[in-house]
C-alpha cells in the first residue's frame, strides 16, 4: 500500500458539519450520527473536524468523550468550540472555558464579539471589555497547552460600521497567541469582491494568521471563501454538501476541489480527492437527506450531459464540454436519453451500458425514434436508465427481454363499512412454460400487485426476494382533464448492492405501476445473470 502525503499546516481545511452544519433546518445528529460524520471526515482527510460545544449541552459534551476512547483519527484533529470568557469574571473561573479544557482538545475555537453594536446590545458590556475577554481567553488556554483559533462573529458587519474596532479584535486575538483569526460573514451578506478587498486590508492592516467562514444567503459561500483565499486567508471553514443554518454554509466539497484542482493546492491527502462523491454521499446518508443531485462536482447530475450537441462532442473528446475529467473526484459521466437525444447520445449511453452498437446506423436511428415517440407519450428515460437499457436490448436483439409472460392482473381496492380498507390484487402469467396464478393482500393496490407478483414468480426465481421497492414517484401529466390526465410512475429498486429505476406511463396509475413493476423486475433478473425463460 502506497503511503499518503498529508499536506502541512500553511493551509488549513477546517470542517464545521457537526457544530454549524447540524443547525441546517431538518437535521439532527445523535452522538452515533456525529461519530459517524466525523469518521467520514477524516477518512476524506480534512485537517480540522470541530465537534461541537462541549459543556453547552450533554450530547456535546458526549461526543468529545466518546471520540477520543472510539476514534484513531489519522488525518485529522478533533476541535471543540465555545465563546470568550463572560464579562466581569476570570478565564480560569469560567466554566464554560473550563468545559473547553475538560474536553481533551488539542484545538479550541472560541468565538468572539467584533462588531461594536452586538458588544453593546447583545454582550451589554463595554468595547474594551470584550477586547480584554478574548485576550484573557486565549491566554490563559494557550498557557494550558491548547492551539487556539478565534471566529470573528459579523466581522464583516462589524468591519463596514467599525473598521478600526473590529481589526482591534484581530489584533488583539493575535498578539494573546491564537493562530488563526477566522473572520465571519455571519449572516450571509457579503460577495465576493466585498470579501476579497476586505481580507486584504485587514491582513495588510493586523498581520494575523486570517482564515474565513462563509454562509451562503447570497448564495455566494464557495466564492467568498474563494476570493478570501486569492486576497491572503489560509485557512477555510466548510460544512459537508454546505449543511448550515438558513441556506447553509461553504461546501466543503466545490471548495476543497478549487483549492486542489484549480489553484494547485495540496489541501488534502494523497488519493483522498478521489472519495469526495462517494464521500459526501455517505455524509447525506447520516443525515437522512437526500444528496442534491445537482451539486457540483459530487452531484449525480455534475457530468450528465442531455443535448445531443453536446454529445456529439464528448463523442470525440469528453474534455470539450467537461471542465474537469470526474474520475478525479470520484464521480462518472453519465449520458441522459431524452427526447433531445442524437445518435451520438444513444451511441455512448449504449457504451456506458456495456452495450455495443457496433456502428450500427439503421439500429441507433430506429432506438432514437422509439425514445422520442415514447417521450412524447409522457416517458423519461433520463430518468430511468433501467427502462431504456430493456428498450436498447430489445431494439438491438429482435424483440424484448422476457422472463415471463403476464396474461394477465388485476387490482381490486375493497371500502368497507368502518372505514378502513382491504387492497387485493391476482395475477396470471407465465414462466418457465408452467402458467401461474397468484393472489395477494397489501396496504395498497400497488403493493399487493408487487406481492402478487413476488409470490408468483420467487419460487422459480429466488432471487426476487433480494429486491426491494426504494421509492416511487407519481405524477400527473398534461393531456385529458383531472382524473383523465396522463399519469407517469418511476420507480427505484434495489438488490442490496445497487438501485436501477424503470417508469409507466399509462391513463390510470395502477396501470402505470404495473409497467413499471415489470421493467424493474425484469431488469433485476438481467443483473443477477439469469437467463430468460418465459
């Protein structure tokens, strides 16, 4: 095994998703969830992964406790956070700074006032004084042997009210002894030039070690953390996918590959790049949310490409629509079939399915014209690969995969007199030349077909009872009126291992599931290496 390069300590990744990114609405870690995360962190191999507020509150408090019994962190180090010490008291009374301590971390964010308004109306307490607090602080805590870094809360705010008070905050975080002075566009609002100007000002202005902390209500956060980079700052605070609070943070993700992939950076381990999909992937799955497909660099739609324009190009040179190969950050590029698809669509989705055509002209015309006129109909095939790969296989082999033959189903929905409701469903078909009729119950029409359908076939095909239903979207599309309208059902399966999605279409949604139902167990089957036998 190749050893890793671990970048040094003049740039720094510094991950916040367990402090700032659990404030995202929708989210919340237990102390396994943050355990979880912050394995997945160091694994992708960022140099900083702050924990939480120990002594704020028990689970907090847990977490610090339990990752340094549970983890052997091997890129990164374990950062806990909490505030200056209060006014009017010592550092050394404060408990809330002796939580810090107590939390074991060799690293110690403390955030600090530094814009006056909020010193005044929030802290109520004089400027001075809260200058007097964060060199108290980070004194006393460097004097215990930690490293210090200090998060200039609205320092931005602060800056544009009271240029002269907030640098005084960086000054005085710095010359007590913390490394870094974070400054912290709280609420959101900056943009980029803004940020960049003003970073270089109060590094030519303070000398401190700057870094920058970015939140996306403009939807700037990546770029502001960007221009704060090209103005001097050498450290960055992200969050995983940019979890945050209201919008969100800085992606750690579009950041930590512009830093190494288009400013040269060695910002992470060697190697490491490479997991950032798979990575981010795992950290959505913790969290319970779905991963954005349209994310840049790690979304699944990052390196999709629709026009036909465009993959008559990727055709010659993938390079010439995309800005990086994907390999490098462990993603792939996927060729979507839609009704705007050419031949040079269907030709490298046909590759992309270890299909070949084999130049096959007269073959590649005939699936492009059978995708537009089953598009027309309501179809998507861009999003239900499943469905198209049984399309191309029968256009390409004389006829559809078959491993069983359907006579027929039907689905009755029973409405009883205390108001619940019995959903049967019976289907006969044929399979391996013996005719099979099957009934079964379910707590719908759609799930009693999909039993129905289990109970035929699973003796025959054992492998059925690895499938699983993962989800299932309906929609409506426009034609007739109301209920006389269009329907379209895709479904995603999944074998354990992997998921493939099929779709419907048809003018009831039973009937459109049903459609829908077959593909994914057909093509199931075509996964497993079975061999037709209808």
């Amino acid at each position: 095994m190749t050893a890793t390069s671990e970048p040094d300590d003049s740039f720094h990744v510094f991950d916040t998703t367990l402090r700032d990114g659990a404030q995202r609405e929708g989210i919340n870690l237990t102390v396994a969830d943050k355990l979880a995360i912050a394995r997945h962190l160091d694994e992708f191999g960022v140099g900083f992964i702050e924990g939480g507020w120990p002594g704020a509150n028990p689970r907090d408090t847990e977490f610090f406790d339990r990752a340094r019994k549970e983890i052997e962190f091997r890129h990164a180090t374990l950062v806990a956070f909490g505030a200056t010490r209060r006014a009017g008291t010592t550092a050394d009374q404060d408990p809330q700074v002796k939580a810090l301590l107590d939390s074991g971390a060799e690293v110690i964010t403390l955030v600090a006032k530094s814009h006056d308004r909020h010193v005044e109306l929030a802290l109520r307490t004089t400027l001075d004084e809260n200058l007097a607090m964060v060199r108290d602080t980070v004194a006393h805590l460097t004097a215990q042997g930690r490293r210090v870094f200090v998060d200039c809360e609205h320092f931005f705010d602060g800056y544009r009210a009271n240029p002269e008070y907030a640098k005084s905050v960086v000054r005085t975080a710095s010359e007590a002894g913390a490394d870094v002075v974070v400054l912290c566009d709280t609420n959101g609002g900056m943009l980029p030039a803004q940020i960049q100007a003003v970073v270089a000002t109060v590094l030519a202005d303070t000398g401190a070690r700057l870094g920058i902390h970015a939140q996306d209500d403009t939807g700037c956060a990546v770029a502001n953390t960007l221009a704060a980079v090209d103005a001097g700052a050498t450290h960055v605070q992200c969050t995983a996918n940019g979890y945050g609070e209201r919008v969100g943070n800085a992606n750690l993700f579009p950041v930590v590959a512009a830093l190494e992939l288009k400013y040269g950076k060695k910002v992470l381990p060697d190697g490491r790049l490479r997991e950032m999909t798979r990575i981010s992937h795992a950290v959505a799955e913790v969290v319970n949310l779905t991963p954005s497909t349209h994310q840049p660099y790690v979304g699944v739609s990052a390196f999709a490409h629709k026009a036909g324009l465009h993959a008559s190009a990727i055709k010659v040179d993938p390079d010439l629509y995309q800005h990086i190969d994907p390999e490098q950050v462990g993603n792939t590029m996927r060729m979507l079939v839609s009704d705007m698809a050419g031949r040079a669509s269907i030709e490298l989705k046909g590759k992309e399915l270890g299909i070949d055509l084999g130049g096959d002209r007269e073959l590649v015309g005939r699936v492009v014209e059978r995708v537009k006129e089953r598009e027309l109909k309501g179809y998507t095939y861009e999003a239900a690969d499943a469905s198209f790969e049984l399309l191309l296989r029968a256009e390409a082999e004389g006829g559809p995969l078959k491993y069983f033959e359907v006579e027929s189903w039907r689905a009755i929905v029973e409405d009883r007199p205390d108001g619940s409701h019995a959903n049967e469903a019976t289907v006969k078909l044929w399979a391996k030349s013996e005719r099979i009729v099957a009934t079964a119950e379910g707590n719908g029409p759609v799930n009693a077909l999909d039993r129905a359908l289990r109970v035929a076939l699973e003796r025959i095909y054992p492998q059925l009872a690895e499938f699983e239903l993962v989800d299932y979207k309906v929609r409506i599309l426009e034609g007739k009126h109301g209920t006389q309208s269009t329907t379209r059902v895709l479904i995603s399966t999944s074998d354990g291992a992997d998921e493939w999605s099929t779709v419907g279409v048809a003018d009831n949604v039973i009937a459109a599931s049903w459609q829908a139902l077959e593909d994914a167990y057909t093509y199931g089957l075509l996964r497993a290496g079975v061999e037709p036998a209808a």
